[in-house]
C-alpha cells in the first residue's frame, strides 16, 4: 500500500474547483462514461489492430446506484491502467492540469473559463463535485491481465492512497461516496435522466437498472396458434449505439428518418416535412440529422431543438454559434469531434473550425432545398406555407444563403398561386408600373379583413400578393431593398390610384371652400387624435369613405409588434390613421348640400363607422351606437 501527496502548489483546489463548476455538476456523469466509452472504444481498435489477442467479451458499461450506502459506480470493461499509469494519468498530469485551471480561472471571466474546462483534463475530477470520496479501481489489459489491479482513493484533499487489489476482470470500476448536498444523484430518476441527456447515442451499451421484457417460450403456442411468452428481467441498456445520423444516406430509409425523429422528440407527434443528412470528412468532420418541422406561429418556442454532440456524447442544445441563426428553427442533430465537450459561445464564435461548419451547413441546407425545388416543384409548393419562415429568416439574417434562395424562394398571391420572384416580375410588369415606371408590389396581410381593398386591386387589374407570415413585415422591408426601382405597398395603405399613379389626378367636384366646410363637419364626429381627414378626387363608384394607414407607419408597427416591445423604450407608436373622403362620391356632395347639421352629423358618423368598420376598428360602445344608428336609418 502506497499513500502519497500529490504534488501540487495551490492549497485547497478541490473546493475550488468544486465551487467554480457546482453550477454544472450534473455534468460529472456524462464525464466519467465519456471516459468509460474512450476506454473501451482503444480496447476494441487495439483488438482490430492485433495489439491486443484476447477475448474482448461483453463490453458493456455499468452504471449502479447504491443508494444505503451513498455510492454511484461507473463500471468498464475497457483497457484499463497499472499503477504507474494511475501515478501518471491521475495523479500527475490531471492534477497538474487541474492546478492550472484555478490559476487560470482565478482571471478570466465566466464565459473565458467555460471555454478552457475543456483544455485541462478536468474530466474525472469533475467527480469531486458531487463526491466527498472517489475510489478507482483498475485492471490493465496489458500481459494477459496478469498485472497486478489497483485501488486508488482520495477524498478531495492532496492526500491519496495507491493499493495492490484483488481484481478478476479487466478495465476500470470508479465509486463516487456521494456527499449530503448531492444525495439527489442517489434517485434512479435523475440517473435516468442525466443518462438520457448526455448519453442517449454513445457507441458502447449503457447499462443501468433491470427492465422486464416478454420473451417467446421455445416450442410453446397458445390456443390461437401464436407463440407463448413469459416475462423476463434482463440489464436495462439505455442508448441506441448506432444512431441513424452515424449511418451512409444511402442505406438509410425515409421510414427510418421518421422513425428516428420520433426517438428525438417523442413528444412531437407531427412527422417531418423532410430532412438533410450531414456527412463530411473533409476539411473537418461531421455528421448529423436537421429536420425541416412543420411551422409554428411561436416560431421562437421552437429554438434549441438541435442537438450539438462531440463523438457521440451530447454537449449543448444552445447551437447559435455553429448553426446559423435562422436554422436554429429546425430539429435534428449534430456530431462534430472536431468541437470540444465543454466550450463556452465566445470560444464557439472565434473558433475556425466552427464558421467553416456554419458555412458549410448553410450550403448544404439552401442546396437541398434548391434540388427540392427543382425535381418536384409541386410538392415544394404544397409545404411552402410551413417552410417559407425558415427561408425568410435566412434570407433576411444571411446573404449568402440569400444568394441561392433567391431562385427557390416563392411569392403566393390571393388566388393561391406561386411564383418565384423572376417569374412574379414579369407577371406585373406591364399593368403595375406607376407613373414614373416603379414596379408596385401589392399585398395583402390578411385576406378577410383586407377584402375590400383586395377587390378594388382586381377591379383595376392589379395582384395582390398575400404576406401573411409571421417574418413578412421584414422579409418585405429585405426584398424591397435588392428589388431595382421597385416598391412594396399593402393594399390599404392608401387609395388605388394613390399606391399605382398612372396619370394625373381626376378633377375634384368640390372646390376648396366646399371641402373645407366638409371637412369641419367630419371633424366634428370623429376621433382626431387617432384620424386625419384627407380629400381625394376618386371615381364616382369608389367608397365614398376608407380608413387607410401610411405604409411606413404600418410596417413599423408590424416590426415592433413582432419584435414584442415599445418602439425605442418610448410605449410603441402612436395609432394613426388618415380618412380619405372621396370628393367625388354623391354621399360627399350630399353632406356639403344638407343644411340641418343634425342630419348631417348623423350621416357624417354613419360613413365614419362604416369606414372603420371595414378596418375592424369599430368596438364596444360606438359598434352598438353604429347597429342602433343603422336600424334606425333602415325604419
């Protein structure tokens, strides 16, 4: 029996270290199996390689929970150590890196120390932060096994204790003796739960707990013919070692894409629209899974679904850093040994090798969906409604994938009908240039409310398009700007023959001392904080009144609505509106001729509340006054 001190400067750095990652401590677990897997992953490689010419058997890896005796023990069959190798890996090289890090630790700030837990080796003493004592206790696979096991015990000072042991079987067995603040770790729920977590697709079986399974009894059938079974308790293993992601494309299923999207989210009970397969060596490696979801209006409840992995052992859901923004919308996962376990954002965002993996899921995402759309462009069309979010918010957050999008990216219009916008340009160009030869794109947000408007359009031969996204307000405001000497204007934001001036304007009915004395009569009915009254020389079939609202003033409140705050911390922009009276609609001559003000006011509100009306901005009070108003008008 050896005991020792190791060799190390700075006092008490296991409550340091201890202190600094009790905000991650579950992380212990997915540490000490991560190694248990390393283990066994260089027995099996030594073994193909002929280095090793004995029996590899079952390599399972054991996780048990005693919970009388307050231990967790994680168990492999793997290579295993002598006890110099103890000395060295443990002892001497951990620790030193251990005492590095606090050095370290003791100047950077939060997000500088997460990236480099990492970089010192930190692994199996993030044990001490749930243990009061570790034991390990270790095989070699080298001479036969001959070599003499060894147990090694420290309690988290500097002190250790080095022992021959009796040991039959090869590789590692590490007890945790659990302290009193951690006992939940005891609870075979949370074990299930951290194993679920970080260990769910690691390449070696995971063992923990018993399951009862149906077996078929050999020989045996019930009356109806079929094959009786009995219940059977066998190991629990917890994680599919082959996930699908690690699979050729080719040999890969659409069945199994679905079904493998249910393992991931078994909650999800809507299937895929379809799914990209990752797989590339060169200049980095990486393979993974991203799925296209069916889209939700809480397009941001729907973040932090991929799954980022580092050779098959889970590290993050939080993958703004290596996924474009715009793809954190999607499900799936990604596996990269290229990414270390433990990384904070700001490593992830100055890392190369990180922005290389970006750029290239990027391409691959906007090539996928460029090949879609080409072979089966009806079906592309019939999913557009749900994916038009994800390439909007690409196209706005990312010019590079703007660049390929723009050739796949469709416009719907009210008919239902889809377009590129090559294509949508020349189905306008001829009636919806104004005037000064613009290209005016009209649109609609909301089909039902926006009827009317939608009607006029088509009466003067114009499209509409129909931009009722979520994303549309910005997605507008983006394509506007590349668009050359063209403009975007929704369908009630103004009169016709204001959004598309094709020539000068009608001449008026009324002169300006008839308008004035209308519009003092409008005055006196309506809101004026929230109202402007406006003239315009329309055609006699025109509405004789519209609520319209400036474009610009809309789609401010449109991005400040989805943006979910008041405009520059000030409370939001103010609720305004212009009222266009049409001076050359009958109703409008007859409001200047009436000379009973009562009658005229009453005829004035009449208008002015059917003109909110068509805007749903008729409510409460004044919507009874309006119903009350009209029966007595029809009486």
């Amino acid at each position: 029996m050896q005991k020792g001190t190791i060799d190390i400067k700075t006092e008490n750095i296991f409550p340091i270290i201890k202190k600094f990652l009790y905000s991650d401590h579950e992380i212990f677990l997915r540490e000490l199996i991560s190694n248990a897997t390393d283990a066994t992953q260089k027995l099996k490689t030594l073994a193909s390689l002929g280095k090793f010419k004995g029996e590899l058997g079952d390599l399972t890896i054991q996780v048990e929970v005693d919970k009388k005796n307050k231990t967790i023990t994680v168990r492999d069959r793997g290579i295993g150590m002598t006890a110099d190798e103890v000395e060295k890996y443990i002892n001497q090289i951990a620790f030193s890196s251990a005492e590095e890090f606090v050095k370290k630790f003791k100047t950077k700030s939060e997000a500088e120390r997460n990236a480099i837990i990492g970089h010192f080796g930190l692994g199996f003493y993030s044990s001490f932060m749930v243990a009061e004592k570790v034991e390990i206790k270790t095989k070699t696979y080298k001479k036969g096994g001959q070599t003499k096991a060894v147990r090694w015990e420290c309690d988290g000072s500097p002190e250790y204790l080095l022992e021959d042991i009796e040991k039959e079987e090869r590789g590692t067995e590490i007890v945790l003796h659990i302290d009193k603040e951690n006992t939940v770790f005891l609870e075979d729920y949370k074990i299930n739960e951290l194993l679920n977590k970080y260990c769910k697709f690691l390449p070696v079986p995971i063992q923990f707990g018993m399951e009862t399974v149906q077996e078929p009894v050999a020989g045996k059938k019930d009356k109806d013919g079929n094959p009786k079974t009995k219940e059977v308790e066998k190991p629990k293993i917890i994680n599919n070692t082959n996930p699908l992601w690690k699979k050729k494309p080719a040999d890969v299923t659409e069945e199994e894409y679905k079904s493998f999207y249910r393992e991931l989210y078994p909650l999800t009970f809507d299937d895929p629209l379809f799914h990209i397969h990752l797989n590339v060596d060169y200049p980095f490696n990486l393979t993974g899974i991203l799925y296209f979801p069916k889209a939700k209006k809480e397009y941001e409840m729907q973040k932090n679904k991929i799954q980022l992995y580092s050779n098959q052992v889970f590290v993050t859901d939080s993958v703004e850093s290596i996924v474009p923004e715009f793809l954190t919308l999607l499900h799936g996962v990604i596996d990269s040994p290229d990414i270390p376990l433990n990384v904070s954002r700001s490593y992830l965002q100055s890392d190369q090798n990180v922005k290389k993996i970006s750029n290239y899921i990027t391409r691959k995402v906007a090539d996928k969906l460029a090949e879609l759309f080409k072979n089966d462009r009806e079906t592309f069309e019939k999913k557009w409604d749900d994916i038009k979010v994800f390439i909007e918010y690409g196209m706005v957050s990312e010019p590079k994938f703007y660049e390929k999008a723009e050739k796949f990216a469709l416009l719907k219009n009210t008919e239902g009908k889809f377009f590129t916008f090559e294509e949508y340009k020349k189905h306008i160009e001829k009636t919806q240039k104004d005037k000064d030869k613009k290209l005016v794109y009209l649109y609609a947000t909301d089909a039902d409310a926006q009827h009317s408007y939608i009607e006029t359009a088509k009466v003067h031969g114009y499209d509409v398009l129909l931009m009722d996204g979520i994303l549309d307000s910005h997605f507008i405001q983006n394509i506007e700007q590349k668009f050359e000497n063209s403009a975007f204007a929704r369908v009630d934001s103004n009169t016709i023959e204001k959004l598309i001036q094709k020539e000068e304007e009608a001449p008026s009915k009324l002169d300006d001392k008839e308008k004035e004395s209308v519009k003092a009569a409008f005055e006196r009915n309506i809101d004026k904080q929230k109202f402007n009254v406006v003239f315009e020389n329309l055609s006699e079939t025109d509405l004789p009144v519209m609520v319209v609202q400036n474009e610009f003033m809309r789609r401010m409140k449109d991005m400040e609505a989805l943006g979910g705050g008041g405009m520059m911390g000030m409370g939001g922009l103010p609720e305004t509106y212009e009222l266009v009276v049409n001076a050359n609609h009958p109703l409008t001559g007859k409001i200047r001729r009436e000379k009973d003000e009562k009658v005229q006011d009453e005829l004035v509100r009449q208008l002015y509340d059917l003109a909110r009306l068509s805007k749903n901005l008729l409510k409460g009070k004044e919507m009874s006054d309006f119903v009350k108003r009209s029966v007595g008008i029809i009486e």
